[in-house]
C-alpha cells in the first residue's frame, strides 16, 4: 500500500480546519458531519484539487482504522441486561423495520435504479445488486446522534427508553444484513458466480469465523485495557486493532482466491462490532472501553467523515439529490409501515405504534462506514454508489434530529429547559421565607434542575423579589399572614423538600408543626439560636443552625477541603446530587450493570429511611435515593437514565 507522508501531513492539516468548520455549520443548525464532509469536499479533487485523487491511496489506512473504531461503538453500545425487560417489543418492532425495508424498500430502489444515472447501464442483477445493498445501509440508525438529541431536550420515560433501544439493536442488526447482503450481492454484479449449495455454506463459514475472529479480537481489546499503560497508548492500540482486522480480512481474501480452494471473506464491520458486544458485555472493563472510545471518536468521527468528503465528486453529489429525496421518502415511508406492524404485533401503546417512526430516521457513523465499505469492496458500484447514500444520510441527518425532537415534545417526554412549567418529573421545593440567602438557594436549585416556590407574608419583600429579573423556574407567591392553610397550599404543590427561613425561631416552630400535621415531607429549618434545636428535632425537621454550621464547614474544611469546595460550589467541575429512581426497567439491577459514567461516582442509597454503602452487587430498587457525584453533564445523564 503506497504511503506518502506530504498527503498524510497535509490531511492532518485539513482535518483541523474541518474541526472548526463543523463547529461553523453546527452555528447554524447543521449536523458537524456536514462540515467535515464539505470541508473534504472542498480540498478534494473534485474541489480546488489541494489533495488530489492519488492521495486516497495513502489515506486508505485511516480509513480502515477509523471504520473499526466505528464498528468497536457500535458494538459497545449493545448492552444485554438494559433490554432484558423490553426483548418482545424493541426485537418485534426492529423486524418490522427491517422487514419491511427490504421487502418494501428493495423494489422501490429497483425502480428508481432505472433513472439513477451510474445505474443505468447495468442489468437487472446489477440493479437488484444495488437495491439490496442500499436498501440494507439506508436502515442503518444512529444511537449517538439520538442521544444527543435526548440529551439536549432532557427527554425521558417509556417512549424515550424504547426508542432508543430500537435504534441500538438496528443499527447491531444491520452490520449482520450487512454482512449477508454483501455475500448476496457477489453474484449478482458477479456472472461467474451462482447461489447454490456451496454458495450457502460459504456464507455460513464467513460468518462463523467473523464471530470466532471478532471474539478473539474482543479478548486483545480486554488484554489492551488490563495493559498498565497511560490511556493515550491504550487508544492507539485500539486504532490499531481496528485497523488490523481490516489488513487481516484483506489479506486472507486475497490469500484464498489465489491459493485456497475457495474464497473466504471475514467482514471486518461484523467482527469488529462483535469485539465491542463482547468486552462490553462479557468483561469487567466496560466503562473504561467506553471512556477511550468517547475520547477517541471525536477526532477519529473527524477524519473519516472528512476523508470520506474527499473522496466524493461534487458534481455528482448534486446530481443525485433529486433521487436522494425519493429515497428519503422511501426510507421513512417503510420505517413508518415496519414500526407500526411491529408495534401492533407486540401490542406497544397506540402512540408509539403509530409516531415513533419519527424516532428512526437519523442517520451518521455506521450508515457512512457500510456506504464506504461498499465502495472499497465492489469497484463496480465505486464512489458513485457511495455519493448515492452520503447524499441520503445528509437528508437524514439534517432532518432525522428535527423529527425526533418532535415527537419526543408530543409524548410529553421532552423536558427542555426553557420549559418553565412544571414536568411531572421535576423534583420541586417550596422555600417559606424571603431574603437574601433564601434567593440565592432557590437560584442554585433551580441551576440542579430543581423547580421552585418561594413564599412570603411580607408582601414588600415580595414586590421587590417579583421586580427583579426572577430567573425561570423560580414561582413567587404572597400569602395574607402565616396560618395553617397558607401551608395546606403550598403543601397542595406536592414539594419534595419544604424549607422554612422565617425571621424567628417561633414562627420557625409554628410553620414546621403545621407541614407535620399534614406531611412527613423532608423538611429543613433555618435557625436563629441552636438553644431551641431540640423541639425541631422531635418533629423529625432537619435543622441547620448557623453558628454550629459554619464551624462544622471550616472543620470539614481543614480535614477534608474538596468535599467543602463542592459544598461551597467552587468546585465547578463536579457536584453532589441525589436522584430518586424512578425507571421500571432498572429496578433490581446491580449497581454495577447500571452503566454510570466513568466520571461518576456513587455515594450511597437510600431506602426506607435506611442508607446503605452500595458495592458493584447492591441492587438498585425503584424508589431509592442514590447520592452521587460527578461532572454535571455527566450526572444529567445519569438522572435521565435513573429518574429524578
């Protein structure tokens, strides 16, 4: 394989400037993928000609490698103990989709293979060949770009759950079809090869030994994250590894046509995403396989979907617009009619049978990574077959994020955060007391997510407190004077925490008598004199006296200074949080199938008023409070995953 070391620096060079690029285009809502893409593009040989056609020789390797690494993620996305609880539904509604795909989608294709223009001069195999093997990529999914769109709408619940597990095991599924069509597809462009007895074992045999290959392959990755090597070089390693199963399969391919009895051909996607279903399901190193795949990916996602810009003809992807769009269509047309008779079959709700096709059809990594397999494993088909299908993923990609916003807002799932009304989901506190320290806790709470009530009788107070610029998620209220159904009231917005911040102890008192006549809600006081502590304490009230708290906070901070420094929020990078479980599908899972960010660390659980040290073998129930800490971002995720 020629190597030309001006063409790789050059292309290091362009892959910065891509990475901006993708920043610029996503400024103005569009997928990164489509700047990385137009930034090839634009270089390319069909652009300005800065990196000719000859530099794709060279560049092929990283190609090969960043497929890998594509395929690993795709693999590792695929966890076994979070579907056991939906197998019927989410394994009924992907055969439906692909089902009627293929049985739908296939023949559409064939049609529209007559009018393509590189189709047109091909004979009805080679059409067939075509209508095969686009159909099997256009169903091909992206779990990470529906992940970003849930996170970005904070979505959660049912809808959400299954949505989201379809998507995995589709895109899984499709590697498998993926592999089979290519076997398929031989023949048809090929006229020298027939389906037969022998063509249906080799078939079979390619496949067993994809499965023994990417095991073996799986067992290297566990042995590369056991290595006591920094984390840089694990990565490498893992590139490599990509890399290498693509060499291998060229390689003994090459190797039997010329000397072995028959032909064998290991796909590599198959193998790889085979390695990554194994170590992330199979050995304990889940969670760091899934932290150097997360730091690996941004810039390798950089350099292939830029390399594959390179190699596209820009002319040509212009012409195929048109019947990018008719394929647009198809594809949704049969992802609606497979996810409603999937739906219906295994008696999902109405409403996911008949809108979450809306969910499926984002397209990115894997779609892009068969589309250039294809290219480099059938020249007939070449760039223009793969121009065909970039054209549809960037139709998918660009609109597929807009449909699953949609629909997850009419679920009633999204929780954005310029939703200022309250979600079901919400953790909500009531704060009995204006001032000064009272408004600066409600605006950190609501910075946790929290939505807030802040009351007062000192209606002067409450003026100057509604005049101000109240950020959103914070609700004022004035009550006449403190009485026992001012609390009824605010106790009648089912709060999760009620704090009390009067300007006396008495009235202190008064307020926590009348909220434990009428609840047993976790209730926190403000105190003015700690001589008085124990009559809070007997009605089970959480007290904070703020002379003992202060020396408790420098005590803490002389033994143990970083645990203050999150107390005192200056700690940026992490918090403390407590998230109430409240997804059926994790109840009774261990701690450590919970699959939390490597980032996040769990503190403790509560149950029944009890509070455990949880180890990896503590089962997590619905209804406890976990305590954790972590980076926000990371512990979003993790409340979406868990509840509340």
């Amino acid at each position: 394989m020629p190597i030309n070391l001006q063409y790789i620096l050059s292309f290091i060079v362009l892959c910065f400037s891509a990475h901006y690029i993708g920043k610029l285009f996503s400024a103005f809502r569009l997928p990164y993928i489509t700047g990385y893409l137009f930034a090839g593009a634009l270089v390319g040989s069909s652009g300005l000609g800065l990196l000719p056609h000859e530099a794709n020789a060279s560049l092929l390797f990283i190609n090969q490698a960043a497929l890998g690494l594509i395929a690993f993620i795709a693999g590792s996305e695929l966890y076994l103990r979070e579907l056991r609880k939906q197998v019927k539904t989410i394994v009924l509604i992907s055969a439906g989709i692909i089902s009627v795909m293929l049985l739908v989608g296939s023949p559409l294709i064939f049609f529209l293979s007559h009018y393509i223009p590189f189709t047109q001069g091909f004979d009805a195999p080679s059409k067939w060949a075509v209508a095969l093997l686009g159909a099997t990529i256009l169903l091909a999914l992206s779990p990470p770009s529906t992940i970003a769109v849930i996170k970005e709408v904070r979505a959660k619940g049912p809808f959400t759950r299954t949505a989201l597990s379809v998507t995995v095991v589709i895109d899984v599924a499709i590697v498998f079809c993926f592999a089979l069509s290519v076997n398929f597809v031989e023949p048809l462009l090929d006229a020298s090869k027939s389906i037969d007895l022998r063509f249906i074992l080799l078939i079979i045999l390619d496949l067993a030994l994809a499965l023994g290959v990417g095991y073996l392959t799986g067992f290297a990755l566990k042995q590369v994250l056991l290595f006591r090597i920094p984390n840089a070089s694990k990565m490498a390693l893992i590139l490599f590894l990509g890399y290498a199963i693509f060499w291998m399969s060229k390689t003994i391919k090459g190797y039997t046509i010329v000397q072995g009895p028959f032909p064998i051909h290991i796909e590599p996607l198959l193998t790889a995403m085979i390695a990554g279903i194994y170590v992330t399901n199979f050995t304990v190193h889940r969670d760091l396989f899934e932290e150097l795949l997360h730091d690996l990916s941004v810039p390798v996602y950089v350099a292939f979907f830029t390399l594959t810009g390179l190699v596209l003809e820009a002319s040509l992807l212009w012409a195929m617009l048109p019947f990018a769009a008719l394929l647009f269509v198809t594809r949704a047309l049969s992802i609606y009619i497979g996810s409603n008779l999937g739906g219906r079959l295994a008696h999902a709700p109405k409403q996911f049978s008949t809108m979450s096709w809306m969910a499926f059809i984002t397209q990115a990594g894997i779609a892009l990574g068969l589309s250039a397999e294809a290219a480099m494993h059938f020249p007939k088909l070449g760039i223009a077959f793969q121009t065909l299908i970039v054209s549809v993923i960037l139709l998918n990609e660009i609109f597929g994020p807009l449909f699953l916003k949609n629909v997850l807002r009419m679920v009633g799932e999204a929780n954005e955060p310029m939703d200022v009304k309250e979600s079901p989901s919400q953790r909500r506190a009531v704060i009995l007391g204006i001032d000064g320290q009272s408004i600066t806790l409600a605006r950190q709470l609501v910075q946790s997510g929290w939505q807030v009530f802040m009351c007062d009788a000192d209606s002067v107070r409450v003026q100057l407190v509604s005049g101000k610029s109240i950020q959103a998620g914070i609700e004022v209220q004035h009550m006449s004077f403190l009485s026992k159904q001012a609390i009824e009231r605010l106790l009648a917005k089912t709060p999760d925490a009620f704090v009390i911040m009067l300007e006396t102890d008495r009235e202190n008192l008064r307020a926590c008598k009348w909220v434990r006549e009428e609840s047993d809600i976790r209730l926190i006081v403000r105190l003015h004199s700690a001589s008085v502590a124990e009559q809070f304490h007997a009605l089970n009230v959480f007290v904070l006296d703020q002379t003992s708290a202060m020396v408790n906070l420098i005590q803490q901070a002389v033994v143990a200074p970083q645990s203050t420094a999150l107390l005192m929020h200056e700690d940026t990078q992490r918090q403390i949080r407590q998230i109430k479980v409240t997804n059926s599908s994790v109840d009774d899972t261990l701690v450590r199938d919970l699959r939390l960010p490597a980032d996040v660390l769990l503190l403790d659980v509560i149950r029944d008023e009890a509070v455990m040290v949880p180890n990896g073998f503590t089962r997590i129930r619905v209804g406890d409070e976990l305590t954790v800490i972590g980076h926000p971002e990371d512990l979003d995720v993790v409340t979406m995953r868990l509840g509340y």
